[in-house]
C-alpha cells in the first residue's frame, strides 16, 4: 500500500512538472497572477518603502548581507517574472542590472 501511495505522489508530481512546458510559460503564469492579486507595491496602493539614494541592507538567498545604495527603479518593458515576483531596486552591487525585492531589503546606516 506504500508503495502504491508513493507512486501516486510521484505521478502528481510529474503532471505538476509537466505542466508547465517552458520557462515562457512560467513567466505569462506568475504575471498574470501578479496582475490579479498585485502583491506588491506600488499596485497594491502602498508607496516604495525606499527612495534613490536611501542606504539599505540586501540580504541575499543564502543570509549572506551587503551594505547598498538604491541607484534606481527596475521599470518594466515587457513580460519579466521578477517584476511580477516584486522585484522593484536597483542597488550599487556588482550585478547593479539585476533587480532585488523590497523583502529583501532593510533600512541601512550608510553605503
């Protein structure tokens, strides 16, 4: 009967997986649903927490913390999943292209 139950997760797991048949497909999925639940500012109504110039704090995926500056705004030209995933900062980092979340930053002392 375990046996039978494991099988039966991991089919679901695979329709899961084969769901989504490319990364396109993935990006038009979390925009739409950006779109309807708009979870993150400024379409959800509230304001940016920071401004161009403001010292924060980027805590990465792995912990690890990094003193920045807000350079910019990522501003959306098309269909991009770390828009809709609320990435919104552009920071004074060696990726300083590379959008980060409000979630993921916090107020810094200086940069």
């Amino acid at each position: 009967m375990e046996r039978r139950q494991a099988l039966l997760v991991l089919s679901q797991l695979s329709k899961e997986i084969n769901a989504m048949s490319s990364h396109h497909d993935y990006i038009i999925e979390i925009t739409a649903e950006h779109d309807t639940l708009k979870p993150f500012a400024p379409e959800n109504g509230r304001p940016l927490r920071f401004k161009i110039g403001d010292a924060v704090i980027y805590t990465n995926e792995f912990g690890a913390q990094f003193l920045h500056r807000v350079t910019g705004f990522y501003r959306l030209t098309g269909l991009s999943g770390l828009y809709a995933r609320g990435a919104r900062y552009l920071l004074n980092s060696s990726s300083p292209w590379m959008p980060v979340s409000e979630s993921s930053l916090r107020p810094g002392d200086s940069a």
